[in-house]
C-alpha cells in the first residue's frame, strides 16, 4: 500500500491492522475526563515516560509547537509525588540533556533523561551534533531520535511539500548520512555514565523505520525504540510493528493517542494491538506535556488503568512502564523489578 494512501486512511478513521484497513469506532472522551484514579496512580510505581513535552522550549510562529502547560521542574514534583522513577523531557528541535541535569538537581530522587532530535534546528542528521550529546556534564544524555517534525515523512503528511526536510533515505536505500548518524549513536560515549545511547525512529516512514532499525543493529546500536508506530504520521500496521519487535526493536504506544481531542484509536484498539504485538516489546507512554491536555503523569496512569480494565496484567502493565523503558534508557531494573 503507498505510504500516501496508508496515511489518508489512518485520518479518515480507518485503522489498518495486518496489511488490511478496517474502520476505526473512534470514541473520543473529553479531555477533562481522562483523569485516572487512586487505583490506577498506584501503578505509577518506578514508571519512566520517555515521551514527555516539556518547557523550556519554543513556542510561535515559526516552529509552530503548542505550548507547553508544565517545566521539566514542574514534571519532577510531580513525577516524584506519584513514586514514578522518571522520565525523559522531549524536545523535538532542541537536545535536553543539559536541561535534565539541572532538574535533575533541583529535584533529588527523580532520575531525568535527555533526547536529541536530529531535525534541521541541528543541522539534520550530525553526527557531531550526536557526540555532543552525550558529552554533556551528568550523564543524562540517552536517546537521538530520527527527524521527527522535519522528517520527510511528517512534512508530507502535514501537506505542506514546499517546507525544507531531512530526508534519511532514496530510492529505497538509507542515505550515508543516515548510516553515519547511526554509525555515532553506536559509537558516542556518555559522560559520566556508563551507559550507551539509545535510537528513536523519530517521525519516519514505515518502510524508513523498518531500514533504520535494520542498519542500526547491523551497526552495533543495542536500544532502539519506534516512535508512537501506531499514530500520525507513522502509521504502521500490526504486521510492520511485529516485523521492528522481531529485529530488536521496542514499539511506543503513547497515551495522548487515545485521549481527548487528539485521539486516533480507541482503548480497545490500543490494547487489541499491545496484546498483538506483545507487551514485551512494548513501552506505554505519554506524549503529553501540551497546554489543554492531561499532564504526562495522569495520561499514563488514567491508560494503564483502562488497558488494566480491559485485561492488562499487573505484570504487563509493569513490564511496558517500568522495565522496558529502563532497559531501553540502560539503567538497572528498580528492585522487585
């Protein structure tokens, strides 16, 4: 299927599972009712968002981001009341590992990571931009995701054709400068910390995402994660999303996706495709931080209690918030876990 005509299905409310589309019954709850419950904030427990839009960062005309509702400070006070381990401040033209120091400190007992996305504000896909990175002071520095809003893939799904992009692949084929980008994500030392560097799909296409993922290995990158594969503008099927979950790779399912206004999916696609495609493979996100939507922490906790409802095991629900994004961060499993 072209990848045009899988998007203009996904929006239309088509949801396309195994290579096949099938009409989504998208039930979009207001905003204000996606708060979770006690219950539900109890599985909060040692959780990390990976996903989480955060201030400092830019808001106008020409990056065209919503703003933000909280600060990265704001997010540990939180993050700590609810006994969450951590989490990861998202930026998509910024890297943010410097900014996770500094909260970092602010905020004791809450472990705060940073991400790079390699879209044009830094120069594309720079591997200098990369090594960078990881060399600044704290040992924060943990994901480099693929163009995400420059990305080849968004700008085309946006209709706006005539915007500059970063194009990682031709014809079929990675670009060199895909692969050298890749090449520093495997080779780049964080300071101060013995950890090595994770991957992000970023905003790629299905078919790019499956190449990244593929040379990434080949090149020695041990933590990769699909950026939220089942949202606009990835949009992969259940069959692709197997296909990265054999090669390695983890999938984001992230939460801002099945509430309120931006909702694509309903719950219970969401949990059709986690349980499809395995919780093992799977990291629960948020993707919130926005003005006028849930804070990062009740997305996570309001999804995980619906997915529970839905027959989500304690365990699983563990395995997609606490364990597999702390092995993807490359930090020790909390104890119990």
């Amino acid at each position: 299927m072209a990848r045009k005509t899988a998007w203009a299905m996904a929006t239309a409310g088509l949801l396309i599972v195994a290579g096949a589309a099938v009409q989504a019954q998208v039930v979009i709850p207001a905003e204000k009712l996606a708060v979770p419950s006690a219950t539900d904030r109890l599985l909060l427990k040692d959780a990390i968002d990976i996903h989480a839009h955060l201030d400092p960062d830019s808001f106008g005309p020409h990056s065209a981001q919503a703003s933000r509702s909280l600060d990265s400070i704001d997010m540990a006070q939180r993050a700590k009341a609810v006994g969450m381990r951590g989490f990861v401040i998202k930026h998509h033209y910024d890297e943010t590992a410097g900014i996770a120091y500094l909260t970092a400190r602010q905020v004791p007992g809450v472990e705060v990571f940073g991400q790079l996305g390699l879209n044009l504000t830094v120069g594309g896909l720079n591997p200098a931009a990369v090594y960078h990175f990881a060399e600044i002071k704290g040992g924060h520095a943990r994901i480099v995701a693929m163009p995400t809003w420059d990305s080849e893939n968004n700008i085309k799904h946006a209709q706006n054709p005539n915007k500059p992009f970063v194009a990682v692949s031709r014809n079929g084929e990675l670009l060199p400068e895909t692969k050298a980008v890749i090449a520093a994500v495997a080779a780049a030392k964080v300071r101060d910390s013995g950890a090595r560097l994770a991957l992000s799909t970023g905003h790629l296409s299905p078919a790019e995402v499956l190449m990244v993922i593929r040379n990434a290995k080949e090149q020695g990158v041990e933590q990769i994660v699909v950026t939220h594969a089942m949202g606009h503008p990835v949009n992969m099927t259940i069959d692709q999303m197997k296909e990265a979950a054999r090669m390695g790779a983890l999938i984001e399912f992230c939460g801002g996706f099945v509430i309120g206004s931006r909702a694509e999916f309903t719950m219970q696609q969401y949990y059709d495709a986690i349980r499809a495609v395995g919780p093992d493979h799977v990291i629960l996100s948020s993707d919130s931080g926005q003005m006028n939507r849930p804070m990062p922490d009740d997305v996570m906790a309001y999804v995980a209690g619906q997915l529970r409802a839905k027959g989500m095991t304690p365990a699983e629900l563990r395995k997609m918030m606490v364990e597999n994004p702390a092995r993807l961060l490359g930090i020790p499993q909390p104890s119990g876990g």
